[in-house]
C-alpha cells in the first residue's frame, strides 16, 4: 500500500496495543467513567480487541509509513459492516 499523504510504499504488519481503545471524534471529551454505553453516548468507535484476552485476539492489519511517520489501521476484518 501506498501511503494516502507522500505516496511512499508503506510497511505492512499489524497494530498491537492492550485492547479496549477507541477512536472519539472532534468535539467529544474523553469520558472518565470507561463503560460501552459511555463511549457510544459520545459517539466513539470502539476498537477491538477487547482488553480481556486481548494478548491471543486476532489484531488489524496496518500499514505504517516511515516518512510521515502516520499509520493506518485496517479494522474492516474485526468490525462488522455497518448497518
Ligand atoms: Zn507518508
């Protein structure tokens, strides 16, 4: 893949963190009590995996560019389509 922003070839992998992160859109404050309904009353994307068992979940494809130093996470595998 090439990268959206410079156009350099991106490195291929995949993204690992600790589960339970989440994208919040511009506008929204960060929540201070961490519950599903909390997150979806702000409109945030709730990024799998979940923490519990989040060393053996299946993780996202990713492609980072050195360059831009930007990454790009493919969740389209985790997520079910949107209705
Ligand atoms: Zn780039």
């Amino acid at each position: 893949m090439n990268c959206p922003f410079c156009g350099e070839i991106m490195a291929e992998g995949t993204f690992h963190d600790r589960g339970d992160s989440y994208f919040l859109p511009a506008g929204e404050t960060p929540p201070k009590l961490w519950t599903r309904g909390v997150l979806e009353k702000k409109r945030a994307v709730i990024l799998p995996p979940e923490s519990f068992g989040a060393p053996f979940a299946p993780r996202p494809a990713a492609f980072w560019c050195g360059k831009c130093r930007k990454l790009l996470v493919d969740y389209g595998e985790l997520l079910p389509p949107t209705p």
